[in-house]
C-alpha cells in the first residue's frame, strides 16, 4: 500500500504564512442563494400574517354566532315557560268547570247526611275480619292498608 501526500506550495512570501494570518477566518461572502432564501422567509411570514387575519374573521363570526344562539335559546326557554304556565291555567279552568259544584254544608238535607252515615257504617263492616280468621296473615292488616 502506498500513501501519497500532496502538499501545496506557495509563492508567497514568509510573512504571509504568519500564524497571526492563518487563524483568521476567511470572511463571510453571501451565497448566490441568501436574496432567494429572503424572499422565501419573507413570504412565509407574508402568509402567515394572511392565515392570522383570517383566523381571527372566523373567530369573531363564530363568536357572534354563538351570542345569536345564546339570546334565541333564552327567548325560546321563556316562550316554553310561558305556554306550560297557559296550559296549567287552562288545565284549571277545564277541571273547575267540568267540576259539579257541591252545595253548602247548610243546605245539605237531612236524608242525605243519615245516608253518608250509613254508607259510612257499612264500610267498616266490611272491613272488620271475622273471629275464626284472627290468626291467619290478611291483606287488610299490612301497614299500607291502615
């Protein structure tokens, strides 16, 4: 294997080789591409500001959007409160009217009052459990029955 090592000459003079020159970085020329790659960052940023400014239309119309809906949903909650409220009246109205009107407790008949009371005795009657069935569970001696 052989190994060649190439080594440049130069004509200049020994001071030119000085270690002061040598350590110097060469300085900074602009590539041919620097005016593209401006152009190219400028309108990124271009476009960007263009998508912000949409951004924020969209914002605000979908804001407006929702206050419209906020106050339309208010007036319709009001308008169903209203009409529940309507019904209960006239639900009232109809069931007063349809309701018999009771006569005062002054003018009830004699005849009638003996008939309740009647009435009344013959249902405890019947609700009273013989003698010979006291021991036996019944249904009329749960508590929700009393």
């Amino acid at each position: 294997m052989q190994i060649e090592l190439a080594i440049q000459r130069s004509d200049a003079s020994p001071q030119a080789q000085s270690p002061e020159t040598a350590s110097r970085p060469k300085p900074w020329k602009p590539s041919k591409m620097f005016p593209l790659l401006v152009f190219l960052l400028l309108a990124c940023y271009g476009l960007m500001a263009m998508v912000v400014v949409e951004q924020n239309t969209v914002i605000q119309s979908q804001r407006n959007l929702i206050q419209q809906l906020s106050g339309d949903s208010s007036q319709l909650t009001s308008l169903k409160t209203q009409m529940l409220a309507q019904q209960a009246i006239e639900k009232k109205q109809a069931e007063e009217a349809t309701k018999p009107a009771a006569p005062p407790a002054e003018k009830a008949c004699k005849t009638c009052k003996n008939h309740v009371r009647a009435s009344r005795t013959q249902q405890r009657a019947e609700d009273k459990q013989p003698l010979q069935t006291a021991d036996r569970a019944d249904w009329r001696r749960f508590p929700s029955k009393i």
